[in-house]
C-alpha cells in the first residue's frame, strides 16, 4: 500500500475560478487526492461550498476529502452527495455521536474521517474509546514537532492516520514513515513538484504512487528511425485523438512528468504536447500492444488535440457506411445529449418537450408508470416485452436527470464509488 501525498486548499476567502485552477493543477501534478475544506457555521457558506465541491468532483477525478461543518447527519449526506470520496469532521462534531453513527452506517465507516489539531484532545484514552464507539476510519493529525509523546501516540493509535503538516524544515520522509501513518496532508507543495516530490521519496525507499513503466524502453520493437508509434486515446470517451512517435528520451520523460512528450521527426527534437498552445496532454494509463511495437496511451486531453482545433485529428471520412452503434456509454450519451437539447431548444411536436412543460411532477410520474411496468413485464417469461419497458424507463430517467441537472458522468461516478 503506498503512502498518500494530498494537498489542501483552504476555502475560505477564495475565488470559485482560483480554488479550481488549483485542484485541476494539483490533479494533473500527480496528487492523490485533495482536501477541500471550509469550516464555516453559517448556512449560506456552507451551501455555497458544497456547490463548488459538487462542481469539482465533476471536474477532476482523484479522491476529494471535503471539510465541512456538520452537526447532523443530514451534513455528512449533503457532504458526501457532492461527490467527495471521505468527510472530514472537526473535533467538535464528537459532541453529536448519533450523526456520526448514521453517517457511518448509511455510508461507510471508510467515508468518515476525523481531524484533530490538539495533542492532549488526542492522548486522552476518552478520545480513543469515542473514536472506537463511532467506527472512525482514519485520523487526521496536526503535528507541530516530533515529540516523544506524539511518536508514541501514533504508536498507540487504533486506526490509521494521516498527518497534516505545514512545516518546511522538516524531511517528509520522517514524518510519512512513521508507523501508522497512511499519508500526509499539506499545503507545503507547489503543484508542480509534487512529482518530483515523489521521485525523492521513491528513490528514499518510501511506496508512493508514480509512473514507472513495467518494461524498459531497450524491449520495445522500434522502427527504422529508433522511434515507437504512439496511439493516443481521450481516457473518458475512447475518442482516437492522434498518432505521434516517441524516443526514449521521450518516453521516459512522460513517464517523469506525466505529461505527453514526443519526438519531431521533422525537427529532430522532443515536444511536450500543448507546452506552446496549453492544450496538455495528462497521462491517464499506458500500455505496450503484444508485439511490443506501439503504445497505446490514454490520456486528459485539455482542450483539442489537434493542430486544426478539432477535438481529434481524426475528422476526415475515406469510406463510411450506415451503421447502429451499439456501444452502451455512446448510446446513452447520445440519447441524453438529445434530451438535453430539447430543453434548450424546444421542437413543436416533441414528446420530450411535452414532458418538461408539464413540469416535475409529470416527469416523476411517468418514471413512476414506467418502474411499474418493468415489475409487471418481468413477470412474464417473454423478455422482449422486459426489454421495452426498461428502455423506455431509461429514456423518462433521463428526461428526470436534465430537468434535475444531472448528467451520466455524475451517475458513473456515483457508481464507481460504490466498486
């Protein structure tokens, strides 16, 4: 199990647009996840916090631990209905132990995580029983020093931790080591060293998450010119977005950096892709196909690949013949983005239409209608009447998701938490 490197951003007194330049930045500098926290007890921060949240968590997809006020179990569902991956209490929500409690049992006791920023609220054998009795997950530790007291604290520590520290003078690898200690918290990083960060502890025998490559470049099959073709993928859609080559230099400087990096054949030299335009390519998974003579790397394209500005270079039809895609995620998405176009640009006549003029409860009620149809037709032993009654509950499900805002990338996301 690797040892956790996440930044922090404190919310409070920031811009929206900064505080997603920042998580997007430390996303793409190789962080394993971020915490997000703003503490405020006033109700409309509070909500207007949980909003840019859910706008990150449809943004960037590495764990996001959220920090947030909560007294009620009613805070931690809002809390984790965001998107966020773990909630993160203060010491001060210990005094309402039954949302706690119901936190843990509707969503997990892995979800709930408990900040302490006070050494003796900690060594207190009350504290531990407390944290025991709610089935707390992991401890988050400010740590001021290497105290004596604080090295067998860990020590004694039931569940794992994972320190918050601030300090420069300090060698991480000290304090990421230490027994217990699943990670570390910190503000210390400028997003772009966290990779270089991670190359040190590596190298210091510490199990981080990094790139490294399975194979040495010397086994790959190259062509003529010493260079491997490399196929690259939008990691989300699938979308062939180009075809370039890389050296060694090249692929092991991608491997360093996470960011895509050939080599020109026409000027003889290595380009990182988007240095000049912005439009970055980050490494999501690279692999080798069974000859060992092309990559295929699957990438977070920013903005359009291509030179042209479309989104692929691939735009250009030779040969094309009618076809249904059967493609589950392209079908849906195809019948969802023509919902949601029929509520920006209505057509007289349409059906959807007709459903989003007559409003919510309408849209529920045929969701409704169409659920009991499903249980009716399953019934009977002929699937092909099932098959119907699940597809048009899918399509008023959809209707139902844009009239409520939700998008598929919410839902699977929703889903792949629950893996």
């Amino acid at each position: 199990m690797y040892q956790k490197i996440i930044p922090s951003i404190n919310c409070e007194g920031q811009g929206n647009e900064q505080v997603r330049q920042a998580a997007a930045a430390y996303e793409s500098g190789g962080a394993d996840g971020i915490y997000v926290y703003q503490y405020s007890m006033v109700e409309e921060q509070r909500e207007e916090f949980l909003i840019l949240v859910k706008e990150l968590s449809k943004t960037i997809d590495i764990p996001i631990y959220i920090g947030c006020y909560v007294k009620r179990f009613e805070d931690i569902k809002k809390a984790l209905y965001t998107g966020a991956s773990y909630v993160v209490l203060q010491k001060e929500t210990l005094n309402f132990p039954e949302a706690i409690k119901e936190g843990a049992l509707r969503f997990g006791t892995d979800k709930i995580y408990l900040l302490l920023d006070n050494l003796e609220d900690v060594l207190k054998k009350t504290s531990l029983d407390v944290l025991k009795n709610l089935c707390i997950s992991t401890l988050i530790l400010d740590r001021n020093e290497l105290t004596v007291d604080f090295l067998d604290m860990i020590e004694v520590m039931s569940v794992p931790v994972i320190l918050r520290d601030s300090l420069l003078d300090v060698q991480l690898k000290d304090i990421i080591t230490l027994k217990g200690v699943t990670g570390i918290i910190s503000d210390r990083f400028n997003s772009t060293e966290l990779f270089q960060v991670k190359k040190t502890l590596k190298e210091q025998g510490v199990e981080v998450n990094t790139y490294e490559s399975s194979l040495a470049f010397k086994e790959f099959k190259l062509n003529g010119d010493g260079l491997i073709p490399v196929v690259v993928q939008e990691y989300k859609t699938s979308q062939v977005l180009m075809v370039a080559y890389m050296n060694e230099e090249a692929f092991d400087r991608t491997v360093e950096t996470g960011k895509m990096t050939y080599f020109s054949r026409s000027r003889q030299s290595l380009w990182v892709k988007g240095e000049t335009s912005g439009h970055v390519q980050y490494v999501k998974t690279l692999q080798i196909d069974c000859d060992k003579d092309t990559i295929l790397a699957k990438v977070q394209q920013v903005g359009p690949a291509c030179h042209t500005g479309s989104q692929s270079c691939f735009y250009t039809d030779l040969v094309k013949k009618a076809h249904d895609t059967t493609n589950p995620l392209t079908v849906f998405s195809e019948v969802y983005e023509t919902i949601a176009d029929r509520k920006k640009n209505p057509k007289e006549g349409s059906y959807t239409n007709y459903l989003f003029d007559k409003g919510i409860d309408k849209i529920l009620k045929k969701c409704g209608e169409e659920a009991t149809e499903i249980i009716i037709a399953a019934k009977n032993p002929d699937a092909e009447e099932l098959k119907y009654e699940i597809s048009d509950f899918l399509y008023h499900m959809m209707v139902l998701m844009a009239e409520c805002g939700l998008e598929w990338s919410d839902i699977v996301k929703e889903l792949a938490h629950r893996r």
